[in-house]
C-alpha cells in the first residue's frame, strides 16, 4: 500500500522509505564499500528528517515558523521523490542482488553485471542526492534553531520589559504613599509646635495674671 504523502506524517513516511531502502540495500550483493556508504547516508539523512518533525511538532502552532514548516514539508518531498525513483530503479535488479538471487544463475550474473555497469552512476548520483538533501536539512534546522533563540529572547525582553513596568508602577505607588505619609508628619508637627506654642503663652499669661493678682492682695 502506497504511503500518502501529504498529511500530517509527511516526514515519518519519509523515514519509512528510507528504512525499506536500507533493508533493501543490505539484501543486495555487489560493492559492499559502495552499498555501506550510501546507507550510512541515508541514516544521516533520516536521524536529520526525524530531528526536523520533532522540532516542527513541538513548535506546532509557532506563527513564526511557518515558513520553515513549508521548506521542511518541500525538502522531505524532494527526499521522497529520489528515494522513491532509485527504489523503481533497483526493482529491476532486485531480486538477483538479493542473496540466493532467482535460482537462475545466467540470469543472476546478468543482472549483476548490468547493475554494476549501467547503474554504478546512477548509485554515485543518488548518494550525492541524499547528501544534498541531509545537508539541506541541517541547514534547516540551525535556521530553525537561530530563530527560536530569537523568539526566545524576545520574549524574555517582552517579559522583563512588563517586570520592570510593574516595579516602576509598585514603585510609583510606594513613593506616592511615602510622600503623603511625609506630608501628614509635616502636618502633625505643625500642630504640635502650634499647640505648644499656645500651651507656653497660656501658661505665660496665667503666671503674669497670677502675680498681678498676688500683687493686688498684698496692697
């Protein structure tokens, strides 16, 4: 059954591809040092594919990152359509390249020979196709990782910015109630000086009347 691309799976179909090919691979007789390269790309390139969908699921509803979830789902695309056509590629030389081949050893070697021959390039082309790719990923996913710092920092900012709005505001309102309690000692003392002073020109008249009047009675 064909693996639907387009969906919300789109780089883990791509992952399953890559794991039939490899099984593919090891099944096949030829160039072992050839073979052992390429699926030594193609895990590179499907460790990287599994770090894109990882980061794109995580960061899901990120606006910001729309854009990079459009490159990943067109990069892991082109991925399919290469592995996809060297698969198409192999199936006719499959099943002699597998070990015990068709039991027909005329047609076995033949097929060898025309896989060794006709398609040695082809195997170069489609390893170079698979390091592009791996490497486009990369590149995607340090793009990815510069803009989350970014957001990140950002939103720091955006949080520290909103912290020191409501210190100066707290601060605000401490200064306010200083200054009112200041105001209010002020006055107090105010009065308390008024008060004393008309407590001391009380007492200052009571001590002039009670002598006027001492005074008098001694007359």
């Amino acid at each position: 059954m064909p693996i639907t691309f387009g969906s919300v799976g789109d780089i883990v179909s791509v992952s399953c591809l890559i794991k039939d090919l490899v099984k593919c691979l090891d099944e096949s007789r030829g160039s072992p040092a050839e073979y052992q390269a390429v699926i030594r790309e193609l895990w590179s390139l499907d460790h990287a594919l599994l770090e894109v969908e990882l980061l794109l699921q995580s960061c899901a509803q990120s606006m910001e990152l729309s854009g990079l979830r459009k490159d990943a789902k067109s990069c892991a695309e082109q991925c399919r359509k290469c592995i996809e056509d060297f698969q198409n590629r192999m199936k006719r030389y499959q099943r002699s390249l597998r070990k015990g081949g068709t039991g027909n050893l005329f047609r076995d070697t033949t097929a060898k020979f025309r896989w060794h021959v006709s398609e040695k390039d082809d195997l170069a082309k489609f390893r170079a196709e698979v390091t592009a790719h791996y490497l486009s990923l990369n590149m995607l996913l340090a793009t990815a990782g510069t803009k989350l710092t970014m957001l990140n920092d950002e939103g720091m900012h955006k949080r520290l910015k909103q912290s020191d709005l409501a210190h100066a505001s707290s601060s605000a309102t401490q200064t306010s109630l200083l200054v009112d309690i200041n105001t209010r000692l002020q006055e107090n003392n105010t009065l308390i000086q008024a008060a004393a002073l008309e407590s001391k020109a009380l007492g200052s008249r009571i001590d002039v009347d009670y002598f006027r009047n001492l005074g008098t009675e001694l007359l």
